[in-house]
C-alpha cells in the first residue's frame, strides 16, 4: 500500500513520525518523507494524522503518475 503526504494538508506536527514502527516516515525542514521501503502498511500514521494528510496510495500508482 505504502502512504503519500499532502503536504497542503499537513501541519507538521510529527504525530504520524512519533507512531511509525518502522522509523518510515521523518520529518525533515516543514515536510514528512516517506520512506517506501521501510513502511509496512500497518496504517498507525493515518490514525495519528490529526488533520486528515497521510493518504494510502494504490499498488502501481504514484502520486506523479498521469491516469489517462
């Protein structure tokens, strides 16, 4: 599944990093990164978004890809 981060959304405030097992996501200048291939699915960091930005993305699609 792995997740994405709209970051015109996202406060900053570190709750999805805090929860995540894995160390997957990390909070970096204003912004959270995703690590892909630490991130196991477990979908703690959508629970702790408190404003609704961490977002599941589909197998095989990215967030840059353009659906025709």
């Amino acid at each position: 599944m792995a997740v994405r981060i709209d970051h015109g959304r996202c406060c900053s405030c570190g709750g999805c990093v805090a929860v995540c097992p894995r160390g997957a996501l990390e909070l970096k200048a204003l912004y959270v990164i995703v690590n892909e291939k630490l991130c196991n699915d477990c979908a703690l960091c959508l629970r702790a978004c408190p404003v609704g930005a961490i977002l599941p993305e589909a197998p095989g699609i990215r967030r840059n890809d353009e659906i025709r």
